[in-house]
C-alpha cells in the first residue's frame, strides 16, 4: 500500500511540476485578449487598447536574428499592405530587448512594431511561453484580436514561412459577413 502512495504521490508532484513549467493557457476564441503594454522597437510604449477599432496580429516569437524568425518577420512585410487594405496591424512581441528590436528592424527593413516582452508577463498570458535549454523564450503562437478586443482566431506552433498567407486567409474569413 505505501508502493502505491508514493508512486501516486511521485506522478501528483510530476504532473504539478510539469504545469509549472508549461505557463498559463492561451486565451481562448471569443475571450477577451489580456491587455498590455510594452516598450516599442522605437522605444515607445505600445498598449494593446491602442488598437482598438483595428484588427490585431499578435505574433510571438523566439529570437530575433535568427532564420525561422527573419522568415516571419520578412513575410510579415512582404504583405503589411494587405493587412493595411483589411484594417490590420501586425504586433511583433518576443523576449528580447527594446534596442534588438530596434536593430533587428534596421538591419531587416521591418516598419511594423516589435514589442519586447523582457520579463515574460505578456507572453505567459498568451501561453506563449517556453523554456529553451534554459532560457525563457517566446514561443511561435500568433492570435488574430478583433477591433472590439476579443480572441478571434489562434495558431498555435506555427510554421514561419506561410503563416502570413495563413493569417490573411484566416483574417478574410473573420471578415466576411455573417450570411
């Protein structure tokens, strides 16, 4: 019988440690998108009510300067008219710091916002937190916000290289009249 309780015991205590590190969930469609505020890659605060009245692309992600990353943002600006022409804007939010982003869009030709995210709170809210070999990163999620706030579409672990094309697609959809 003590067998059983301490393996009981041992699965409750890995299974409570396994939460922990997973984050919180992300928010679900129709639900109200947490709000925030975080500096710019201009060094200005950026607050998600700020955008109320537009649609919302909120896309986290890793690293600046890497592959999948400059491939998202890349695509992402490739089409910033479109999502212009559908009342769009495209939020950039990782754990990196105000003056990566600002040389990362630089050195990119980025001209949408990028959001730093440094103590994690934002991208733990979005469920949108990993661990990676011992580093707190952003992971690749995108949430589509609609003008009046709320969740209306979510991606989670995205592919970088047609996700801006799924994300138009999924923003026409969102779009289009109830018939």
């Amino acid at each position: 019988m003590s067998k059983l309780f301490l393996l009981l015991a041992g699965l409750v205590l890995c299974s409570a440690a396994a939460l922990a590190v997973a984050g919180a969930e992300p928010p679900a469609v129709g639900s109200v998108a947490p709000e925030f505020s975080l500096t710019t890659n201009e060094g200005k605060q950026a607050a998600l009510k700020d955008f109320r009245g537009n649609w919302v692309v909120l896309y986290f992600y890793p690293k600046d300067f890497t592959g999948g990353c400059t491939l998202e943002a890349h695509n992402f600006q490739t089409d910033l008219p479109k999502y212009q022409a559908m009342n769009a804007v495209i939020l950039g939010v990782s754990v990196d710091t105000a003056e990566s982003h600002t040389s990362f869009c630089a050195k990119e030709g980025l001209t949408f916002k990028l959001l730093s995210d440094a103590d994690t709170k934002v991208s733990d809210a979005y469920g949108s937190l990993m661990d990676y070999n011992g580093m707190k990163l952003s992971a690749r999620n995108t949430f589509i916000i609609d003008p009046k706030g709320k969740i209306a579409k979510v991606f989670m672990k995205v592919n970088p290289g047609g996700h801006s094309a799924e994300v138009l697609a999924a923003l026409a959809t969102l779009q289009k009249p109830l018939r």
